[in-house]
C-alpha cells in the first residue's frame, strides 16, 4: 500500500469520525464538546480524539496522553 493510500484511510477515518462529532454538537445543541454535560466518558469525543492522534502518527502507536 503507498503512503498516499495509507494517508486516505487516516483522513477518511478521521473525517468520519468528526461528522458524528458535529452531529452530536448539533443534536446536543452545543458548540464544543466542553459545553456538553456528556463531556466525561463520551464515546462520540473519545473516538474523534482517537481518530485525530491515529490520522496523526499514521496508525504507528505509540504513547498518546493529556
């Protein structure tokens, strides 16, 4: 697979995952998660935050904290 092959599927996983971020800040009627009282342990955010880091280090691991 060619790492601009690679590099979509980072993208387009990422990308898919804020859709269903900014669906739920919509139904939620908030602007920013922070503002969400669902905020703590949110499936929805944590794997946006998952997805954004993986789109990051290109699927390669490594340690990832706040």
């Amino acid at each position: 697979m060619s790492n601009e092959k690679e590099l979509d599927k980072w993208e387009l996983a990422r990308n898919e995952a804020k859709e269903k971020l900014l669906a739920c800040q919509k139904e939620m009627q908030v602007q920013s998660c922070l503002k969400c009282e669902k905020v703590i342990g949110c499936q929805i955010r944590n794997e946006y935050v998952r997805k954004v880091y993986e789109s990051m280090n290109k699927g390669q691991g490594g340690g990832f904290e706040f």
